[in-house]
C-alpha cells in the first residue's frame, strides 16, 4: 500500500459532498434573485411615487414653467410613469418625462381602504396619484372619472391606497401603501 495520495472512493465521498452543497447553494441564490425581482420592483414604484411628490414640494419647474402638478401614471400592469401636469389649460398640460417598466414583476391590484368593494383598476383603467405643487397634497384619479370612493368620504377623509405587486416568476407578493399624508411604506 501507498502511504501518499487518496482512495478513489475518498474522492469520490468529497465530490459528491462537494456536489451536494453546490446544489443547495444553488438553490438557496435562485430563491434569493427571485425575492430579489420583488425588492426592485417596489423600489421602482416607492422611488418615482416619492420623486414625484419631492419634485411637487419643491416647485420643480416642468417645461419651463412653475406651479406644475406632479403625478404617478400606472399606465398598466408593468409600465408607470413620471408626468408634470401645467394647469394653465383644463384639463392640464401634460408632459410624460420618463417610463418605467417593471421586470418580471405586475402591479397585481389597486385598492383603497376608503372603498368596501374597489372599482376595477386594470386591464380597463389607469390610475394617477398627483402630488400638488408646494404642499405636495396627494389625490388618486381613475382616467375614467370613477373616484368616488378611492379618494376618501366623510367617514374616511385620509384613506390609505395600496399598491399589491406580484413576482411574476414565483408569484410572491409585496404592497406599497401610499397615504394620503405622503407617507410611502412597504410591506
């Protein structure tokens, strides 16, 4: 016998225990890329939602004029966009200054907490959070006019709007809740 060098079955015992732990690893990285999609996307959403109303509070100019209202345009499922509104006309001048696509991610739903059954949002319509200029008042509009209840009532002045989104690939879920305060949370 040699008194130097390995058995074939001691190699054989570290690669597969080598095999073994790659696989696990492996497994582990592609659940952590996926939660990964998830964090981006409502990072994505929580960046321009809070863009929008800094630009708003501080009187960011739009197309060389002041006094312009900032709003968050969820254009469908996947695409979002920045939007400067001039009120010198009605309704508004508006200019769309950038687009967001959300990958491998959907905006799930839209609801209010005003709202005991929530009006559909998507496939048909699409929503507008404005932020006002100077105070940075926030208001939620349908493009179809139908925002009775998603912007408050007697009983509930200052509802909350929550945005579910949904991993495509795995399906998980977070939400964004905007208040009507300005505050931008997620869960």
């Amino acid at each position: 016998m040699k008194s130097f060098g390995y058995t074939l079955v001691e190699l054989l015992v570290v690669i597969s225990i080598m095999a073994i732990l790659g696989a696990i690893g492996f497994a582990g990285f592609k659940n952590f890329a996926e939660d990964q999609i998830l964090t981006k996307a409502t990072g994505v959403v929580q960046t321009v939602l809070r863009l929008a109303q800094s630009n708003a509070t501080a009187g960011v100019f739009c197309n060389g004029s002041g006094g312009a209202i900032w709003r968050v345009k969820f254009e469908n499922q996947f695409k979002l966009d920045l939007i400067c509104a001039l009120p010198i006309a009605t309704p508004p001048v508006a200019y769309t200054l950038r687009s967001y696509n959300l990958e491998n991610a959907k905006v799930l739903s839209i609801t209010s907490s005003a709202c005991s059954s929530p009006p559909p949002i998507f496939p048909n319509f699409y929503l507008f959070v404005n932020y006002s200029p100077i105070n940075g008042k926030v208001d939620f509009y349908r493009a179809d006019g139908n925002d009775d209840c998603i912007n408050g009532n007697q009983s509930l002045p200052n509802p909350t709007l929550t945005i579910e989104l949904q991993n495509t690939k795995n399906l998980k879920t977070k939400k964004v809740i905007l208040s009507k305060g300005g505050s931008i949370d997620v869960q």
